[in-house]
C-alpha cells in the first residue's frame, strides 16, 4: 500500500511514478461512481496512508522514505475530483499536483519539514493537491469559457 503495489519502488522520481500510477484506478473509480467516489477513495487512502506510511517509514528507519507513494496517490486523487469524468484534464492535473509537490509552496514546506510520521507524510501532498485543485478548476473554468465564447 504505502508503495502503491511497488510505483515508488521504480528508480529515480518515485513521486512521479505513483502519481502516475494513482491515474488509471482514478479514472476507474470516476466511471464506478463519480467523482464523489473518487474524493471518498481519496479520503479513504489519506486515512489508511497514514499508517502504511508510518509502518514502512518505522520498518525502514527513515523519516519520509522516497519509496512511499501512497501520500501521491491521495493528493493525486483529490485533484482529478472536479475533473473525474473529464479525461481530458488528466494530465493538466498530473503536471499541476507535481508541480505544486516539487516546488512545496507554504504550507506544504512547512508541513513537510515540520510534520512528523505518517501524518506528516500524507499531509504536505493534501496541502499540495489543494493548490493543484484551485489551479486546476481556474484554468478549467478559463478553458471551457473559451470553448463556449
């Protein structure tokens, strides 16, 4: 769980590759249920991320191992919400929680320097999605107004 079935064991960018691999099951559950089952797997992951990340950061005697994804895979998921059944926006909301977990604007900073064990770990992408997410349905909003000028 916390490598999310092993994308953070992948080499170099472990953080890209489980937010890339949070894509597809995102866009299963839209078409299951919606977005309101991809925002309650979003909050479900979140709460069980919590504690796989700090098993496998305890197990492994590390504070933010690079291996656990799962923390991406939660922020990824609550930035697709308002564009769950929109395939389309998939990417721009990829490269927007990326960005924004990169370059860890504050609070993200602070959350991930200050904010210890599995809560720590989870919380500082939340914090990141969430700017995704205001970027995200402003530029949505901008391009689909484009669309129907």
């Amino acid at each position: 769980m916390a490598t999310w079935l092993g994308s953070g064991l992948l080499p170099k960018i472990p953080g890209t590759w489980g937010s890339l691999a949070a894509l597809p099951f995102a866009a299963a559950l839209a078409w299951l249920g919606g977005p309101w089952l991809l925002a309650v797997a979003a909050v479900l992951v979140f709460l069980v991320g919590i504690w796989a990340s700090d098993v496998y950061a305890r197990r492994h005697n590390l504070e933010d191992p690079g291996a656990v994804v799962v923390d991406e895979v939660a922020g990824q998921w609550l930035t697709l919400v308002p564009v769950a059944l929109q395939l389309e926006y998939y990417l721009l909301a990829f490269v927007l929680f990326r960005v924004f977990d990169i370059l860890k604007p504050w609070p993200v900073s602070w959350a991930d320097r200050k904010l210890k064990g599995g809560f720590g770990i989870m919380v500082d992408d939340i914090f990141a999605a969430v700017y995704a997410l205001a970027v995200l349905i402003a530029a949505v909003w901008v391009l689909e107004s484009q669309i129907v000028s």
